[in-house]
C-alpha cells in the first residue's frame, strides 16, 4: 500500500530550480532511501513532504489526503541540521516538540522517557543541552521526531554525530520499527547504511530524478559486471584490457568493469597464462560505485551541455 | 480545533520558559526599584539640598541703595561685597560663591545689570535677580518722580496665581506638573517596554533560526503559528511584568499617601518652615491617578508591542545572528525613537496641534497618546481615531511579518537588505 505519493513536484528559489519535477511512490512498511549528492535537492524534497514549504507545481500526499498542517502530525522528522534549545531541559523539550504533534502533556512525558530509557539515554531528562555531548543531544533528538509514534517517518542523515556503537543501536532502532510496521525515508550518504536497510531508492541529482525502484533490482539491472580478481607473479595480461576498463589494480590485485560474460572468461584465460590466479568472482558494483559513477557521468554530460552554451 | 492546540502549545512553552527565568525574576523586581529611584531621588535630593547648597550670590552695587533691599527680601540668597570684580570673578571659578551681580550707577537710567555665573545652574535664579532689582529699581523710579509711597505700594502688589483644575466632578487641586512628569514616565515605560519585549522576540527568533530548531517546530506548525506564538507568549510575559508593577505602583501610591509623609518628614524635619513645597516633603504631592490611565498604559503597551514585535520577529528571521541585524533595526527603532524626542515639547502643550498629529501617527501612539492622556483630557474622537489607526497598522504590520518570516526562518548564508525583505514579501504568495 502506497502511503506516500509525490506528484511531479518543481521548487524554484529564484531563478535556481532545486526540485525539478520530481514524482515518486512510498509503501507502507518500507525503508525508503533518498540519495543524492549534495545540493542535489533532497533538503527541498523534504521540506516539500514534510510541509515546511509548499511545491510550485504538483502535490505531496500522505494516505491519500493532500498534505496540510494536520497531517504534518504523521510525520516524524529528523532533519540533517540538528535543532534543540540549549539552555531548555531535556525533558522539557521532548515534552514540547512531543504537544506540538498533537500529544498531551503527560503523553508526551511518558513517550519521552520510554525513548530515552530505550536509546540508552535515560537520566538525562534534567539536563540541559548544553551540558550534552554532540552524541547525546543527537539521541535526545531523534527521540523528539518519533516520540509521537508517527505512522511515516523521515531521517535526515540519523548516523551523523554517531559512534559505530550508537550507529548500530540506530540501526536497530530503524529495523525495529520497519517490523512494527512504520514506514522510513532515508536520506544519507552513507551508502553502506543504505545497501544494509533500503528497500527501495531513490537517487536524485541537479533537482531531477535519476532513478528509482527496488534496490536489489537495481543493482541486478545495473549488472552483475564486475570482476575481482587476485593473482601472483606476471600482471602483463592487464594490458590487454582497456584502460577505462580497470577501476582498481595493484601487484596481485585487479577490479575490472566487464563489457560482457565473455570478456570475463578471456580475461581468465590470459591471465592463468602468465600468473597463478588465487581468486576469480564476478560480483555486483557497490551502491557507492554506482552512485559515483551516475554523479560523475551527470555532471559531466551536464557540464559539457553548459560549455555548448557559451 | 488541532490549530488552536498548537499555537496554545507554542504560546504557554514560550510563556513559562520565559516566566520562570531568573531574568524575568529580576527584572521584574529590579524594574519598580529603578523607577521608583528615578522618580523619588531627584525629589528627596532637592528636599536635602535646600538646607546648604542654595545659591549664594554676592551683588556688587555702584548705587549704594539697592543691595541693602535686596538682602532684607532674599536674605538667603543675596550678600553685600566691596570686592573688585576682578577678585569676584576669581571667586566664582573657585566656587567660592555661585555667582555675583553688579549693579552700575546708571542702572535707574539704562536698565541693566550684569550676572556672572559659572555657566549652568538654571535660570531660576537669574529671574529671582530680575525680580528682585527691577521691584527696587521701580520703586526708586516711582519715588524719583514723586509719587506717593502708598501709590507704589498698589503698583507693587503681587497677585498670587492659585491653578484649579476644572473636571466634571467639580474642581480640584491642580496637578498639571505631576501628571507631566507622570506622563513621561509612562510614555518612556512603554518604550523600554517595547525596546525589550521586541528584542526578546527578535532574540528569540534568531535563536530558533541560528540552532535550526525552526525547522523542528516547522515540521510540526504553520510558520504564521510560530511566529504569532512567539508574539502572543512573549507579550503575556510583558503583560505579566507590567501588572505586577501596577499593582506595586497603585500599593504605592496608596502607601505613599499614609507612610511616606512620615518618613520623609522625620528625615526632613530640620529644614526651615517653608523649604519645601508640600507636606510629603517631596518637590510635589502625589494625586491619585485614575484607573483610565493604567488602562490606556495597558492598551498602548500592548498595541504598541505587537506592533513593533512583529517587524522585530521579521528582523530576526532575517539574519543569521544577532550582530547582523543593527542595520535592518534602523527603521524599527526610528519610530520607537522619536517620540522621545517630542515628548517634552508635547508635554509642554498636550492639547496642541503638534502634540494631537503626533500622537496619531500609529507608530507614535503608543508612547505620545499614553503620555497625552496621563497629561490631559485627550477628547474621544482622538483615542479611537488612534485606536482605529493602530489597529489597522497592526493588522498591516503582521501581514507584513509573516510574508518575510515565512521565507526568512529558511534562508541561511547571505546578509539580507530592507529590500530584500521586501521582495520576499512579493515572493511569498
């Protein structure tokens, strides 16, 4: 089930266009990631979904009701740059941002302590944030984006400001709550986070759309082409590939971006030849190669393009 | 329903943080104790100083007739010396006396005689010079031409000037200089009031902005219930504050009537019969001060706090620190300025032309029209012309506000200009 639609939404601020037409679906229950190099739009993308500002052109629905003041109550947002008052208690905080999606007072209370007790924050509730740490006070605010049990939630960078001990409590946190049901975009870089977590993507790159769908789909279509192969004694079979072929070599070690299956068998051939071969697999590219591969090549058709201009 | 909820939310949060700080504590405190220390201090001090710091002034008389009156009519004020001027001049830059008069042989004929003083001190005295040798100089004239020392007398006659307030309660014992000096502490209460509240709005604006909460809370309400809650919590702190002075001020000046007196009066009680000008031993009694008045301080207060807070709210969602918004304050704190500036030619003639304009402009109201009403009887159509006036730019100012709030709280990096402002108030649909 669709709980998020975005319809070819389009922000200009100015004569600069962050979000350009950009349409996509969230399901129910999923981990959705939003990629894309910086200022690439994701921010606006948010803040269209989110309701902080309205789209130019097309609409964001939640549920099947067009976005408004009310629904904003659905949402749970961690945004990138964090925000708490610095000289206001915890406690005090999680109380007001928890009455401002709708919760009373004492709801808010007990939802406050129960996130904190359980992101391992608990005893904090008297202190003020300015006597937190950058990772305490990055606790106490995720806490304040879901303490109101939203239904769709959105994080914004969430492992920034982490240890890899409080990264991998998140994470579980962010499984935990795929398994109760809840929906999640995630905006991050770390595209580690995002081959570990996502569901389904969506990469977008100078306000537009590059692509979207299932993750391993993806990954399967961008294809299984790449060879990693280990070997000791002559490397002088390396010459015979392309060089924009070769992503990586060393003495004993090559990542070789394959035009086909049979190159790979060729490669294989030449190589046993001349040096022993320890390991041969053909694998799938990282989310990481991929994404700096689509950047690279965007901007550079994209540049090109402005250069045919002047 | 849910709307209402979340500007209440964001009303009573900004309310009671601010409410239980210790700045409020203080100021709340501190606040009466300044006023009261601006308002009693001059007065006790004048009361003290009459004893021995009164002018003393020496005369020099060429004519030999004059100063020997002049002594048995101010004997306090005035004392006979055979100095040389030269030698008297010395003495004033000493300080050894305040000042010296001569009196030139021919001053029956010319007219004229010659103060000199060290600069300063009022001109209080130099009238009381003029009194006292033009009263002597006449009498020698009328003398001279041989009238009749009993017809000089009836020349000289002093008429006594005694001011009686007419109100529709029948008269009264005039006040005129204490509801002046009443309405200026008001009208300047009422800017310090706005100065700060409107800062505090401002700071906290920038606050929100500078720590990225705004877009916590913007993820959660409207920008216009943001804002307007900002303006509506903070202004009930200041309404806060502003009625607990008045009832210290009323309980004051209820006390004042019963157990000042005694207090100053026991201080006091070594001067000459006479010295000071009322029973309280202040410079002037205090009458009471109608409940109309603390209603128009109220009113005015208010109007002109959400006035100027909502431009102060735009100013602070502007910038991205405080240091950067000087420039854009400029226009705002002009209007709050000026006032000031007239106020003591307004309270000079509170029923004139300048002072009636003035206190029609709506971003003058506040100050000059409280101060006006403290001062006089503002007729009717005047205050709700006001009222009207500043409601409508009320109504303008926070249109305003929110257009450039709205876009403001998310712009981040550049130092904006007034007429940057103004183009995001037509980008803002």
């Amino acid at each position: 089930m669709t709980i998020l639609t975005v319809e070819s939404i389009s922000k200009s601020f100015g004569s600069f266009k962050a979000v350009n037409n950009i349409s996509f679906d969230v399901n129910e229950g999923k981990i959705f990631g939003l990629l894309g190099p910086n200022g690439a739009g994701k921010t606006t993308t948010i803040r269209m979904i989110t309701n902080i500002i309205s789209p130019d052109e097309g609409s964001v629905s939640i549920l099947g009701n067009k976005m408004d003041s009310n629904q904003q109550n659905l949402i749970g947002y961690l945004p990138e740059e964090r925000g708490l008052y610095k000289k206001t208690k915890v406690i005090e905080q999680l109380e007001y941002f928890g009455r401002l999606k709708g919760l009373n007072k004492k709801e808010a209370n007990e939802k406050a302590k129960y996130w904190l007790h359980k992101l391992g924050a608990y005893g904090w509730e008297n202190k003020k944030i300015q006597e937190l740490s950058k990772g305490m006070a990055q606790k106490v605010q995720f806490a304040s984006s879901i303490l109101h049990n939203p239904p769709f939630m959105i994080f914004d960078e969430p492992f920034s400001g982490f240890d890899p001990i409080n990264t991998e409590l998140l994470i579980n946190v962010l499984l935990e709550l795929k398994n109760e049901g809840k929906t999640i975009i995630l905006s991050t870089h770390q595209m580690y986070q995002v081959e570990k977590l996502c569901d389904e993507i969506l990469m977008i790159n100078q306000g537009k759309k590059v692509l979207s769908g299932n993750l391993r789909e993806f990954k399967r279509n961008y294809g299984t082409n790449h060879l990693v192969i280990e070997f000791s004694g002559d490397k002088s079979f390396l010459q015979n590939i392309p060089k924009e072929q070769i992503l990586d070599y060393s003495d004993n070690r090559a990542e070789i971006k394959l035009k086909n299956f049979e190159q790979s068998q060729e490669i294989l051939k030449m190589a046993s030849a001349v040096s022993q071969i320890s390991k041969f697999e053909i694998v799938e590219p990282s989310l990481n190669e991929i994404f700096i591969d689509i950047v690279e090549k965007m901007n550079l058709h994209s540049n090109g393009g402005e250069n045919e201009k002047n | 329903m849910k709307k209402t909820n979340k500007i209440w939310t964001i009303i009573s949060f900004e309310y009671i943080t601010r409410v239980k700080s210790k700045g409020f504590i203080i100021s709340t405190i501190l606040g009466p104790l300044f006023l009261i220390t601006i308002i009693l201090v001059p007065g006790i001090v004048a009361a003290l100083s009459m004893n021995d710091t009164s002018k003393k002034i020496a005369v020099v008389d060429d004519t030999k007739i004059i100063v020997d009156r002049m002594i048995e009519i101010s004997p306090k004020t005035f004392e006979k010396s055979n100095k040389s001027i030269k030698e008297l001049k010395k003495d004033v830059l000493e300080g050894k006396i305040d000042a010296f008069v001569h009196i030139p042989v021919d001053v029956f004929e010319k007219l004229n005689v010659t103060a000199y003083t060290p600069g300063g001190g009022g001109l209080a005295y130099l009238e009381k010079i003029e009194n006292n040798v033009t009263q002597l100089v006449r009498e020698k004239r009328l003398l001279d031409n041989g009238f009749d020392e009993k017809v000089i007398q009836l020349v000289q006659s002093q008429v006594n000037v005694n001011s009686i307030k007419v109100t529709e309660k029948g008269t009264q014992k005039d006040y005129t200089e204490f509801y002046s000096i009443f309405g200026y502490v008001l009208g300047f209460m009422i800017y310090m009031l706005m100065f700060a509240y409107g800062g505090i709005v401002m700071r906290g604006v920038i606050n929100e902005k500078v720590n990225r909460i705004i877009e916590v809370i913007n993820s959660s309400a409207r920008p216009m219930q943001i804002m307007m809650g900002k303006i509506f919590g903070i202004g009930a702190v200041g309404l806060t504050q502003v009625l607990v002075w008045i009832t210290v001020a009323i309980a004051i000046s209820f006390a004042s009537s019963s157990i000042l007196p005694m207090i100053l009066n026991n201080s006091t009680s070594n001067l000459p019969a006479g010295a000071s000008g009322s029973v309280s031993g202040l410079p002037f009694d205090i009458p009471p001060i109608p409940i109309g008045v603390w209603v128009a301080f109220l009113f005015f207060f208010l109007m002109g706090y959400f006035i100027y807070s909502a431009l102060f709210a735009a100013i602070g969602s502007a910038v991205d620190q405080e240091e950067d918004a000087a420039q854009l304050q400029t226009p705002v704190t002009m209007p709050l300025i000026i006032p000031l500036l007239f106020m003591p030619a307004i309270l000079g003639n509170p029923d004139g032309n300048l002072a009636i304009i003035l206190s029609l402009i709506p971003f003058f109201s506040p100050i000059i029209m409280t101060a006006r009403i403290v001062a006089t009887s503002v007729p009717f159509w005047q205050i709700a012309t006001s009222v009207i006036l500043c409601l409508l730019t009320l109504y303008g100012t926070i249109w305003f506000a929110s257009k450039v709030y709205r876009v403001g709280i998310l712009m981040y990096g550049k130092k904006p200009k007034l007429k940057d402002l103004i183009k995001w108030v037509k980008l803002a649909k």
